[in-house]
C-alpha cells in the first residue's frame, strides 16, 4: 500500500509493510496518536527545551530526552 501525506505543503509517499497497513486499516487513531508523540516528543527537541529552560537541572549522567523517554514506556504501559 501506498499512501500520500500532505504535511506543512509538502508532499510524502509513504510505502507501508503489510503488518503496518492492518494497523492502518483497523487502528488509525493509534498510529496517529504514535505519530504525534514521536513528533511532539522528539529526543532532540527535548534536550533543547530542558538546555533552555532548566535553572537546576543539569545533564551529566542522564539526559532529559531520556527520562521523558522512560516515563512515556510507563504511562503507556509498553512491556518488553
């Protein structure tokens, strides 16, 4: 299957495995939900925000991307 995604004006052709194409198919609402937290939640954007906006907070060890990282696994409730 092949979709076509108009986002912000441009264009995207997406190539969907066939597992991928039955989630489309009978869960949209889940990929979409996915989608816009991968974009809402990126690792990069995240540590910007934190370098930006943190008064006590500092990076050493672990990095803020990561935690938010951790913490979305437990509230979604994702089992490895």
């Amino acid at each position: 299957m092949i979709i076509l995604i108009k986002l912000r004006e441009r264009r995207f052709l997406m190539w969907l495995s066939p597992v991928f194409e039955r989630f489309v198919v009978h869960s949209p609402v889940t990929i979409i939900v996915r989608a816009m937290m991968e974009v809402i939640l990126a690792p990069e954007k995240l540590d910007k925000l934190f370098e930006k906006t943190a008064q006590t907070g500092y990076t050493r060890e672990l990095l803020f991307s990561t935690l938010v990282h951790m913490m979305s696994l437990v509230v979604c409730s994702v089992r490895f």
